[in-house]
C-alpha cells in the first residue's frame, strides 16, 4: 500500500514544530535562570558610598536572587559619573550637586552628606575665612568633596594662594592632622562615619561651623542648610558640644538610560520596600527620604524608577474626577446657554416679522375700503416702506431668512390686492 503524500510532509513539519517548541523552552528557561550582574561604583573602600554599596548589594541579592550587584571603589563622585558615561559601570553614587547629561538619570535621593571642617585647636580656626595661612587635607581630585571646597572658598573671598591645600585620601588626611602636619581636614561625608568619630575623640581636635548656607544656595542649589547635632560624634562629653550650623548634599543613586527598565524597577522596589532590612545592614538606609519629599532639581528620573514612583497614582480621569466633572457641566451649561439664547433670538425676530405680517393684514383691509387712487398710492408707499424695512431688518439679523419668506407671502398678496383695488376703482370712474 502506497504512503499518501500527506503523511510525508506531515511528519517533518510535526517534528520542526517540536524541535521550536524545545529551543523556545529553553531559551525562556535561561532567560527566566540568568543572572543579571551590574557594577555600581561607590567611593573609597573606607567611605560611606562604598559601605552602602555594599549593604545595598547585599539585601538586593537577598530579595531578588537573578540580580547581583558588584561593588566597586573609585576616587568619588566626578569619576563615577565618567565611568557611567563611559558605560564601564551600570549604576553609580554620587553627590547631588554633580552635573548629570542627559543621558544619565535618577534612581533615588539616599542619605544626607554634611560638610565637616576640623581642625587643630591650636590652629586658632574658628570661622571658614581662618583658613588663610594654614595647611588643609582634601579629598582626592575625582571625589565630590574637592570641587565644592572650592565653592566655600570662593564664597568666603578665599583665593588657592591663600593657603596650602594638598589633596589626599581620607585615611591619609586624618593622619596628617593628628601627626600636626595639616591644620584642617575638609570631607563631605555622612553623619556619624566610624572615622570621623574616631578622628574627633582627640581632644586636640574640633569641628568649625559652616554657616551662610542660604547664601551658598544661589551658587550651588544642591546644597541644603542643616546641622551636625549635638552629641552625634559623643554622648558623654558631647562632640559637638552644640548644634553646630553647617551645609551638605545628597548621596545620590544614578545609572545609565540604557540600562534594563525592568532591573532598575525591581532595584528601586527593594530599596524602599526592604528598608528595614537595608537599615539592619547600614544604618544610613534610614534617611532614605520618600520619592515626593525632594524636589529632584532637574534631574530625570529613569523610566524603571518612574514606573515605580507612578504605580500608586490613580489614573488621570480618576485624579481629575472632580475638575473633568466640573468642566463637563460648565460646557454642558454653556451649550444649554447658548441654545436658550438662539431659541430667544428667533422668538424675537419671529415676533417682530409677526408685527410687519400684521401690518400688511391691516393694509389689505384697509385696500379693500379705499375709493380713490390717490388714497391707494399711499397705501402702495407704505407697502414700499415695509419691505424696505424688513430687508434691512434681515441684514442686521433682526429677522431671520425664514420670517423674511413668511412675510414675503402676504406682501405680495397686499400688493396683488392693490393692484385689483386700482382696476376697480379705475373701471367705475
């Protein structure tokens, strides 16, 4: 019996068809397994960033296992941003008074930074201005603590001849100043950093105040007035022994537009809704403000951390409700308005094109008793009179095109009547 030729090419088809269901299936299958790695430079191992980061790294891989983060340190802020640019790493930290290209958006606001001036007793520093003569640690050129140095400095009418500043890791600023060899350290960095807590139990040493920070705003609006608060660096004899006045910024997290929506959603979640969890491994996760309670200075948000801030917001018309209502009964009410004001209008002309009707009704009355021509020319000449006020009466819209064909009827049968009348007349004299 002979194979019908269906079954031949019934066959091949049949096992293709398996075969992509297969390689789909394990395409999906490796999708759904692989993991997502993205690098997310911090700052110095010994700073701030870098404990975050790693804090970070840590509850994200917790809460969602195809995401690891690897962190890694760099000089600070300017060269995050570079390598951000440069797509050599995904997400980034840095100061929230860097400039970003347009390219480079917002994930979230994280914890507050504060200028921090300390300084040798001895030094006999007790405003920013004192720093003219004196040798002063910075932070490394690619960190955000350098450049805004820089701005006080400015602000305080301070040029770089005015003093000795060198530029240094932190570790190595702090030890200058406890061996005598700087006067002042300049950071900017979170409060209560294990360091500066450590740096600030020598007696020899002190925080100076940095006020003017309104004034600081108009050239720098990233930078925020606030205060290191009394005791932050000691409870028992309290460093500082007062609220002391000073500036500072925000840590910032960033990343590249490029980057995968879904993965910076799925980051921005567990940044706010694993907080406590973040807080038990850095406690600086506490300060995290909410999305809303910062104005985001210009900066554009990623569109994966948009969707998150966006997923509580009710949709426009529910939003809107009451205004889109009320701007449908205003045009409803207009609309009504308008077409009672159209109804008065045509009753007004349909009533004045009934006055002329009912002087012509008058006229054909009083034709039929008229006795002489002369009495009918005059009559003709009222007629005339008429008619020439309705057409003005129509050019000025104060009747309309449908009373004028109304009223064109019993004029021309007033005429008509008229001009019977004349034969009459005419026949009997």
């Amino acid at each position: 019996m002979q194979e019908s030729p269906f079954r031949k090419i019934a066959l091949p088809i049949v096992l293709a068809s398996f075969i992509m269901v297969g390689v789909s299936s394990l395409l999906w299958y490796r999708d759904n397994q692989k993991i997502q790695t993205l690098t997310l430079a911090t700052a110095s191992e010994t700073g701030e960033y870098y404990a975050f980061g790693q804090a970070l790294a840590k509850v994200v891989g917790e809460h969602n296992p195809k995401i690891h983060l690897q962190v890694i340190p760099s000089e600070g802020s300017r060269q995050n941003v570079e390598w951000l640019q440069q797509k050599k790493v995904e997400l980034a930290i840095v100061q929230s008074d860097v400039h970003l290209s347009p390219s480079l958006k917002t994930v979230s606001f994280l914890f507050p930074e504060v200028f921090h001036l300390i300084v040798r007793q001895s030094a006999n520093i007790n405003h920013f201005k004192d720093l003219r003569g004196k040798k002063i640690a910075l932070m490394p050129k690619g960190s955000g603590s350098y450049p805004l140095f820089w701005v006080l400095s400015r602000h305080y009418g301070l040029k770089s001849s005015d003093f000795q500043a060198t530029s240094m890791p932190l570790a190595q600023g702090i030890q200058q100043l406890q061996q005598g060899q700087v006067d002042a350290i300049f950071q900017v960095i979170a409060l209560g950093n294990k360091q500066i807590n450590q740096l600030l139990q020598n007696s020899q040493l002190k925080l100076v105040a940095v006020d003017q920070g309104t004034a600081l705003q108009l050239f720098l609006p990233a930078l925020e007035e606030t205060q290191i608060p009394k005791g932050t660096y000691s409870g028992a004899i309290p460093i500082p022994n007062e609220n002391l006045t000073t500036v500072g910024v925000r840590a910032l997290l960033i990343t590249h537009e490029q980057v995968s929506s879904e993965i910076i959603y799925e980051i921005t979640r567990i940044l706010y809704e694993a907080r406590n969890d973040l807080i038990q491994e850095n406690v600086q996760a506490a300060m995290i403000p909410p999305p809303d309670s910062l104005s985001y200075l210009g900066f554009s948000r990623h569109e994966g951390a948009k969707t998150y801030y966006n997923q509580d917001k009710p949709s426009f018309i529910v939003e809107y409700a009451e205004p889109i209502s009320l701007g449908i009964s205003v045009v409803v009410l207009g609309i009504s308005g308008l077409w009672q004001l159209r109804m008065w209008l045509n009753g007004k002309q349909k009533n004045r094109a009934d006055l002329y009707n009912l002087e012509l009704i008058r006229l054909i009355r009083e034709i039929h008793q008229v006795e002489s021509l002369d009495e009918l020319e005059q009559i003709r000449q009222k007629l005339i009179d008429i008619f020439e006020k309705v057409i003005i009466d129509l050019d000025r819209d104060l009747i309309s095109p449908e009373s004028f064909q109304s009223f064109t009827f019993p004029w021309e049968i007033a005429m008509t009547t008229l001009r019977h009348q004349e034969l009459l007349i005419a026949k009997h004299q």
